[in-house]
C-alpha cells in the first residue's frame, strides 16, 4: 500500500509539474469554495447576533413596562401585585444583563471572524499572484532558453554540405561566372582602332581650337596669360588687345 501511494503519489506531482495553471486553477477554485462556506458560518453567526440584538431590545421594553407598572401599582396601593412585578423584573433583568453580554461577545466574535477572513483572504491571494508570476517568468525563461537552442542549431546547420543555402550559394556563383566569361568574351571582339582614332581626332580639333582661340586674343597657349607683344609684329595699325572686362571676339 505504501508503494502504490508512493508512485500514485509521484504520478500526482508529475501532473502538476507539467500543468501549473491547471493547478493554480485548483487553488483558486479551492480559496472560492472555502470562502463561500465561511460566509456561511458566519452568516449563521450574524443571524445569531441580530437575534440577541432583538431579545435585547424585547427585554428593555418590557423592563420599562414592568417598572410603570410596579409603580401605578404602588401608588394604588397594591403592593402584593407590585410585589410579584417586582419579582418578574429582576428576572427580566437578569435575562438581560445576560443577553447583553453575550451580544458584546458574539458581536465582537463577529467582527474577529470577519477581520480573520479578510486577512486570510488576503494572504491567498496574494499567494496565488505570487505563483502566477512565477510561472509567467518559468515560462518566458523556457522560450529564451528554446530559442536560443534554436538558434545555435541555425548558426551550426547554415552552410553545411547539403543545406538549402550552400545549393543556392553555388548556383549563383555558377550563374556570376559564366556572366563574367561572356562578358569577357564580347568585349574581346570589339574593334577598339576606330575608338581610340576617334578620341584622337578630338583632342586635336580641341588643341586647334584652343590655338585659335589664344592667337585671337592675344594669350598664351599653354598658361592662358597675354603674351608679350614683339618689335617685329607689334605694327601702329593693330588694335590694342582688350581688356579683362572686354574680353570677347574681336570686331
């Protein structure tokens, strides 16, 4: 009998490892129930007190109609009947002195039990909250540490041989290569005489250009300043060459 509680025992505490709302669940489903029973016993309790509380309050009536009576009766001059009022009022009296204490004491007993209830509930909930977070972070720190192991096994199985990736990796590069060979391939078949005879022929139609362009205005060919006029060309009918403001073809 030990050993199949021992293992029933275990088979219980795996259940509750491997579900722990489940089990937080049954707590809370627990706390509710045994509040609703104590509210219960202590209704049961306040109906005891609000029964005291109207015994007391009959018990003070009658106390104050036995008291006017005992005096109308005294002052008739019927003291055998006032005698036995008398008598019916000190047992009134002492029921109520009775009743009043006990309504202190069940009322205050009401209000400890009440206190009690509050506090406990309190506690157990506060309890409950506490495992709630627990679990909430258990949990949370299961998915990191899942992901992470993902994560691993991601770096480590990239590019092995096999893998999606590397497959894709080696087509493209077959693709880039025989892109680049083709390439290299056409280019080497374009005449490139008539290319660099064209380049060549701009450049010395731009060098005649600039030559004119300096001859025209006086300037030197190669720095852009003004040439210094000479004795043998300068001549009394040639214009003066403009100036930096008048600079512009000559009329």
């Amino acid at each position: 009998m030990n050993l199949i509680r021992g293992f029933f025992g275990l088979f219980i505490k795996g259940l509750e490892s491997q579900s722990p709302h489940a089990l937080i669940e049954a707590e809370k489903e627990n706390l509710r129930s045994q509040i609703a029973r104590f509210n219960e016993a202590l209704a049961n309790h306040a109906a005891f007190v609000e029964r005291l509380m109207r015994q007391v309050k009959n018990l003070t009536t009658k106390e104050r109609e036995l008291s006017a009576k005992i005096a109308a009766n005294l002052k008739a001059g019927n003291r055998q009947v006032a005698g036995q009022l008398a008598l019916q009022l000190q047992t009134v009296k002492q029921q109520l002195d009775e009743n009043r204490q006990q309504l202190q004491m069940s009322d205050k007993t009401f209000k400890d039990l009440e206190k009690s209830r509050d506090i406990s509930v309190r506690e157990a909930q506060a309890k409950i909250e506490k495992l709630q977070s627990m679990v909430s972070e258990t949990e949370m720190l299961e998915a990191q540490a899942e992901l992470q192991e993902m994560a691993k096994g991601m770096i480590s199985g990239i590019g092995t041989p096999g893998d999606t990736i590397a497959r894709a990796q080696e087509a493209i590069l077959e693709r880039h290569d025989k892109a680049a060979g083709k390439a290299r391939v056409a280019s080497s078949g374009v005449d490139m005489s008539g290319i660099q005879m064209q380049e060549s022929e701009q450049a010395a139609l731009g060098e005649q250009a600039l030559a004119e362009f300096a001859s025209m205005y006086g300037l030197d060919n190669k720095t852009g300043e003004s040439a210094p006029a000479s004795a043998e060309t300068e001549s009394p009918s040639a214009p003066p060459p403009p100036t930096e403001k008048e600079l512009g073809p000559m009329k």
